[in-house]
C-alpha cells in the first residue's frame, strides 16, 4: 500500500523501525492539548505546531532577513530542528503524529563514515538524515493538505518588494484566528454526497477530510 493510501485508510505510517507517524482524527484535533503554554488548546495550537513542523526558511523569509540571513541560504534540514528547539516543540505538541518522539534532544553531528554528511540523533539512537527528514516532512504536509513555500524571486528588486510588503502586514493588527476545520466539517455534511454526519465526521482522519473536501 502506497503512502496515500494508507493515509486515506487512516493508517500509521512505519517510517522506519523506530519512527512511526499516525494519524489524527479531526476530533482529536479538536481536543489538541499540550504542555507547551505556546500551543493553546484545540486546533489553533494543533496547526501552530504543523505550521512549524513544515515550515520552510521562505516562511520565515522576513525574520532570516531581519538577523541579516537570506533564506535561500538556509538549509531546511538545519532549520526544521532549529525551529523544535526554538518553539520548545517537544513530544507533548507532537505526541499525536509522533507518539513519545522528542525532536528537541535530537543533536546535530557530522557523519565521518559517509562523506560527513549532517545528521540528527538523540540519546535512543533514532538517527535522522537529510533524506529521512524529507520523507517525513511530506507525509506530514500531504496529510494536512499543505503545500510549501518554495518562493523564489527573478530579482533583488521584486525580492525587497516582497520583503517591505510581509514587514508591513506584520505590522497590522492581527485579527482573532478563525477556525480551521469548522467551515470544513459545516460544509461536508451540508453536502448531500457526504455520508456522515458531524458526530462521526469528528471520528474521521484527518487526510480522508482533507480529500472529501477536495472531491
């Protein structure tokens, strides 16, 4: 069974011997919590965390830029473990795509036996390369319908435009988050086609609502 499929089943995903990633339904998104004051209760915290867990350095293109970085120059594989120490990502936001899996006691060391290249190991000797992290990275977006932002600009001029832009919407008052999966669950079972209603759409998986929503 291929990758999509077992998402569309609502399978764990057995990355690797000691990596498994499972699958949330939406009620449990619903009733995301963690130890993190960070992460607020319910699916504002639970996107917060996937929005850093597949974050890219274009989504932070402004911030790099301010610490004198140009995100084109950011390694994502470095970046990804960056942002789990820096949002204090441990297992009690993850817990419910990543069990007991902490990526904030990984740490970085160059492999002598392969061509030193970087990879990441905790004290359990789960070992993530760059490969491993790509691959994990993608089934976490195709579970949540996430496309990453690999923006690139034709020109220094068309990219300090973009950059003056972002900096000024930063500035803007920020408006209360609205919900994620509300409209979409109001929308699927006001359609005649969608066979549940919203007690058992709360026991669906995540990916499965994501693709009735696209059909």
């Amino acid at each position: 069974m291929g990758i999509k499929q077992e998402l569309f089943f609502g399978n764990n995903i057995h990355v690797n011997d000691k990596i498994t990633i499972s699958q949330p339904t939406v009620g449990q998104i619903l009733d995301f919590h963690s130890d993190n004051e960070e992460f607020q209760d319910g699916e504002g915290g639970y996107y917060k965390m996937i929005s850093i867990v597949t974050a890219t350095p274009a989504d932070y293109d402004v911030q790099l830029d301010d610490a004198g970085v140009r995100y084109e120059d950011v390694d994502p594989f470095d970046f990804f473990f960056g942002l789990m120490r820096m949002f204090h990502v441990d297992s009690s936001v993850t817990e419910l795509l990543f069990g007991d899996l902490d990526f904030t006691r990984f740490e970085r060391y160059e492999d002598v036996e392969h061509n030193n290249n970087i990879v990441y190991m905790n004290s359990d000797g789960v070992r993530i390369d760059k490969a491993l992290y790509m691959h994990i990275v993608t089934i976490i977006r195709e579970m949540h319908n996430v496309t990453p932002n690999q923006a690139k600009w034709e020109n220094e001029a068309s990219r300090q435009i973009h950059m003056d832009y972002e900096r000024k919407r930063a500035r803007r008052k920020h408006h209360k988050e609205k919900s994620v999966l509300l409209p979409i669950i109001s929308a699927l079972v006001n359609d005649p086609g969608f066979k549940y209603n919203r007690e058992e759409t709360l026991k669906l998986n995540i990916y499965f609502v994501y693709d009735c929503l696209k059909q």
